[in-house]
C-alpha cells in the first residue's frame, strides 16, 4: 500500500481537492463529480489490490482493465500463456 501511495499520491491529493471545491461550492456538485473524484480518491486502494497476484489473475480472467490489444484472439493466448488457469 505505501507503494501504491508513493506512485500515485497526486492523483490522490487531487481527488481530495477536487472533493473539497465541489463540497464547498455547492454539496450538490459532489454526486455531479463522484466518477472523476471516486476513480481518484480510490487510485491507491485499487492499485494495492489490483497488484496482487490472485486479484490480477482473476482481473485478467475477467477482461477488467484490458487494452483493445488485449482482448484480441492472439492476446487471448497470450494471456493464457501469462495466466495459466491451473495455477
């Protein structure tokens, strides 16, 4: 987790800004900003659990945070090769 947080703590830093203005301004504008600020404020705990090797295969599984490339019939193999589903 404190690496996670080393390597993403402006992102962090930013949703908690972004958290306050919109809570100042005007509270309504915080349910408006929950998609930017939420995926933000949620940058480390996602990444810590993201990088675990049980979560990251059954992410990879799943086609969560895949690239276009990565969803091709030969990045499927690929994958396979990556993330053998005996393991």
């Amino acid at each position: 987790m404190a690496e996670a947080f080393r390597g993403l703590w402006a992102q962090t830093k930013t949703g908690v800004v972004f958290a306050s203005v919109f809570s100042f301004v005007a509270p309504a504008f915080l349910v408006w900003g929950a998609p930017m600020t939420s995926g933000l404020l949620l940058a480390v705990p996602f990444a810590s659990i993201a990088a675990g090797p049980d979560a990251g295969r059954a992410f990879a599984r799943a086609g969560i945070c895949n690239t276009a490339e990565e969803r091709t019939a030969s990045a499927g193999a690929a994958l396979d090769r990556l993330c053998p589903r005996d393991v």
